[in-house]
C-alpha cells in the first residue's frame, strides 16, 4: 500500500493541488475511520509509568488528558470470593473506559453474587458514563461501587454536577484519590522496572493541594 502511494506522482507538482481528488482523499479516510471498531479496549495488569504519571496527575487544567484511565479491583462473593484486577483505558472517542468495564470485564451481574467494585479513575466520568453507572446500580443491587478520581471532569456544568448527584444516589460512593490512593495505584497498577526493587511512588508536588481543592468541590456538588 505504501510503495502504490510513493509511485503515483504528487498533485501538486504542477503548482495547484488537485482539490476534486483531496476531497475524495478525504472522504476515503473519513469512511476507514469509522471501520473501526467503535472501541478498542486496551487491558492489561499494569499501565506502564508514564501513562500514570501524565494521566493521573490531579492537575485543575487537565489539557492533553483526554484518555481515561480505569484501575479496578473487582472482588465477586459467592461461595468462594474471588479478587481480580487489572486496568482499562479508552483508545477511540466513541466509547469511554467505565463502558468498557461494563461491557467486557462485568457484562452481567449474576442475580446470587455480591460484587464490591472499586476503581481508580483519573477523571471522574462523563456524564454518559455516570448515566450508564447510575442504571446499572439501580438494576443490580448486588452491585457496590467505590471510584476513586484524580480529577473532577467538567464539574462546573450544571448536567454535570445533576449526573454526579444521581450516582450517589443510587449508592455510588464517590471519592477523591489522596496522595495514599496515588501511591496504591503506583504499587499495585504501575509496571516496575524488570530486575529492580520497585521503585517508590514520588508525589508531585501540589499532590496534597490539588486534592483538597477538588474535594471541596466535590463535597460542595455533593
């Protein structure tokens, strides 16, 4: 495919771009672009150091930070209790990682098992996403879910702040992550460099700040 494109002499050549044929260049990416799946979950034990270090900062401009990243531990009692983790992030805008958890790591909750969920997000979720959270705690009672964010996404918007509201309702228990829940997430979520003592986590610097200014404003939403 890529020699094909090297050979086929370039529109511009002769000084004007062959603006009928870019159109339908464009129409042909646009139509490969939505081939896609609508998600591509990429799962895994642990995200790789960067990713957290970039992605989970509690900074109150969040530019760049348009991926979600979802830490769960997903413990299901029945007879037995059975503790998995592991992480979730979102790699095509259609679908969010709160979805993704739904759809592929618990697709359904069986009516006789206790499920405790927590998850370590680095923004709290859209409203879509809290929505879809609100439903499902409503329908399956025997769910419990904690979220633990680094980050209030978009909590100024009335919309917003009412899908927030809802959640807690129907019995979801909203936290912010402290400067302890960083450190969890960089033990048990984070890879470690092969053949080294795993580092220790190495807050930033307003880490302690960041927190208590989106906790008040939590709790104020709240």
């Amino acid at each position: 495919k890529m020699a094909e494109k090297q050979e086929e002499p370039s529109n511009t050549q002769n000084g004007e771009p062959d603006n009928a044929e870019e159109g339908e260049e464009k129409k042909k990416k646009k139509l490969k672009r939505e081939d896609l799946p609508p998600f591509e979950i990429v799962t895994g034990e642990r995200l790789p150091a960067i990713f957290f270090k970039f992605q989970f900062r509690n900074v109150e401009y969040s530019s760049g930070r348009n991926k979600t990243f979802l830490c769960y531990v997903l413990e299901t009692q029945g007879k037995e209790s059975v503790t998995s983790r592991g992480y979730l992030e979102d790699e095509h805008a259609a679908a969010h990682a709160e979805m993704a958890f739904f759809n592929t790591i618990l697709p359904k909750c069986e009516p006789s098992l206790r499920y405790n969920i927590t998850w370590y997000v680095s923004s709290s979720p859209c409203v879509t996403c809290a929505d879809r959270i609100t439903e499902t705690l409503k329908k399956n009672k025997n769910l419990r879910l904690t979220i633990m964010v680094g980050r209030l996404f978009m909590w100024e918007e009335p919309e917003m702040q009412a899908a927030l509201k809802k959640m807690k309702s129907a019995g979801c228990k909203l936290r912010i992550m402290k400067p302890q829940d960083f450190e969890y997430v960089w033990q048990n979520f984070v890879e470690q460099e092969e053949g080294e003592e795993a580092k220790s986590f190495v807050p930033w610097e307003d880490i302690q700040e960041n927190f208590q200014y989106y906790e008040e404003k939590l709790a104020e939403i709240l």
